[in-house]
C-alpha cells in the first residue's frame, strides 16, 4: 500500500471511527440499564427540540459565507432525492404486494439520517468550521424528505395528501426554524455578545455526539425480523445501490471537495431513525422500518468507510 492509499485510509477512518465511538457509547449504556426507553426518548425529544435548533442556528450565525455555495449543488441533492424516491417507490410497487410494507420500504430508502451522521462525517474530515455546505444543504434536503414522507406514507395506506398540515409541520420544524433565524441574524449582520454566544457554541458542540450516543442507546431489536427478504431489499438499497447510482452522477456533474463529502452525507448515511416513528404514527410497517434502520445503522460504519476511502483515492476530494 503507497502512501496515497494509507494517507486515504487514514482520512476514511478519521471520518468513522468517531461515530462508531460514540454509538458504542450509547450501546454500553443501554446494556448498563443507566436509561430506560422512557428516558432515551425523553432525552431524544431534547435533543432534536432544543439542541438541534440552536446547533442549526449556531452555525448559520457562525458560518463564512464567503466560501461559495452553488445553487447546482442543492439543484442536484433535491432532485437525487426525488429521483431516487421515484425510482425505488416504483420498484417496491412492483415487487411487493403489501400496501402497509411498501410505504416503510420506500421511506427505508431514499430517506437518510443525514442532520445526525452527515454533519459529523464532513466535519470529521473538513473540520467544526467547515459545516456550512451540509448545514445549508439541510434547509433543501429536509423538507422534501417531510413532504415526501407524508406523502408516500398516505398513499399507500389509502389517505389523503394535505399539502398545508405538511407545510406547517415543515415551518415548525426544529432545525429548520433555527436555520431560518440564523440566516436573519446573518443577513441583518446582528451580533451576539460573547457571553451569550460561548453557551451556544457548546451546545452546537454537544449536539451531534450526544444524539449519536442517544442512537446507540436506542438500538433494541423487538422482535425477530420476519420479512428478511425486504429487509435486505432495503438495507442493500440505502447502504449501497442509492450511492452507487448518485455520487458516480455527481463525480460526473463536477462536484469535488466539501460539497463531494456533503453529497456522501447525504446519500450514503443509514435509514432516518424519524422514518420508523411516521411509519408506525401512519399505518405503515413499524417493525419493518425499525429493522431498516437499526441494521442500516449498524452496517453503515463499513460502507461509509467504503465510499469515503473509494472517492478518496480517485480524488473527489
């Protein structure tokens, strides 16, 4: 192995093995019992109620924007997601039969946990001050992911699609509303004294490991899987046939550096763990959607490493 091939590794290892820490955090706690499931979502709540809002608001207020963003880049994520949404909806449609398992194998697939894996990937291997590209990404990628989640979820279980419940819901958002006021404080140039800026940034700083902590600590298998073959279907779906149809199209549409990774964050990061509590809020297969996202999680270590160390060595970034 050249020093290319070892200086690469090391970038894609740099780039996961803090998550995998931090999962297995949160999975020694839980075999520790120092949380009941009650409390994990009590603290989960918080997490993505508070601490997400001010970690979004925190880095809008904090970010350099005089680092470019192209509209092409967020052209590209929102319609990677639509595509891939249509194209693997269409496919479920035509191999499974069951209403209730296609809207949670849908969503197992084109929705990712790219706020909770994806900012920590790019920041990994960029660095903290480096997060403005997924941050900004996160204001086009998550309200399709909303809107497309309603919708597919209704549609399957014979419902009706209101565009503006979804809206609502979408506005209200956590994150998107600490973005929104962060992208007011930036356009206004408004300031923060120092004293009330420091607290922020700490828990900006905070965020993202305790909710991979919280992660670890939520993985609990209810019950033996009993649909494998959709299982697999999904997990092999998210993990590796969505990346391999995306970022090779966004290695060819130009994109390289930060932006490359924050394409990676976002198609290449496991199942969402909201898509298993819509998909049991909303009649859909909640055991299904929970495996997905459990096995997507756990396996997501190595195909990260993966794409990462791939792209690296062809040098996309």
């Amino acid at each position: 192995m050249d020093s290319a091939m070892i200086s690469n590794f090391f970038v894609a290892t740099g780039a996961v093995i803090p998550i995998f820490i931090l999962i297995s955090i949160g999975l020694l706690i839980r075999k520790m019992q120092l949380l009941t499931d009650t409390e994990l979502n009590h603290v989960n709540r918080m997490v993505f109620r508070v601490f997400f809002a001010i970690m979004m608001f925190y880095n809008v207020y904090h970010a350099d924007f005089t680092v470019p963003i192209h509209l092409s880049l967020l052209v590209f994520a929102g319609t990677g997601v639509l595509a891939m949404c249509a194209l693997f909806t269409a496919i479920i449609v035509a191999i499974e039969p069951s209403n209730k398992r296609r809207g949670a194998m849908s969503q197992a697939i084109w929705r990712s946990n790219f706020v909770l894996l994806g900012i920590p990937i790019v920041a990994n291997i960029f660095g903290d001050d480096q997060v403005v590209v997924p941050t900004v990404l996160i204001s086009v990628v998550i309200p399709i992911y909303n809107v497309l989640a309603v919708f597919i979820l209704e549609t399957f279980r014979g419902g009706r699609f209101a565009l503006w419940p979804i809206l609502h819901g979408v506005l209200t958002n956590p994150m998107i509303d600490g973005l929104l006021v962060g992208a007011v404080f930036q356009l206004l140039h408004l300031h923060l004294p120092t004293p009330v800026v420091r607290p922020l940034a700490q828990i900006a700083a905070l965020t993202s490991p305790l909710a991979l902590i919280i992660l670890g600590a939520s993985f609990t298998v209810t019950e033996m899987i009993a649909e494998k073959r959709q299982v697999i279907f999904c997990v092999v779906s998210r993990l590796l046939l969505v990346p391999g149809i995306i970022l090779p199209l966004a290695a060819l549409a130009g994109f390289r550096g930060i932006e490359f990774v924050s394409l990676i964050a976002v198609f290449a990061t496991p199942c969402a763990v909201a898509s298993y509590a819509m998909a049991q809020q909303m009649g859909s297969d909640g055991p299904l959607a929970g495996n997905c996202v459990i096995l997507t999680s756990a396996l997501s270590c190595v195909t990260i490493f993966g794409w990462i160390f791939l792209f690296k060595t062809i040098g996309m970034f």
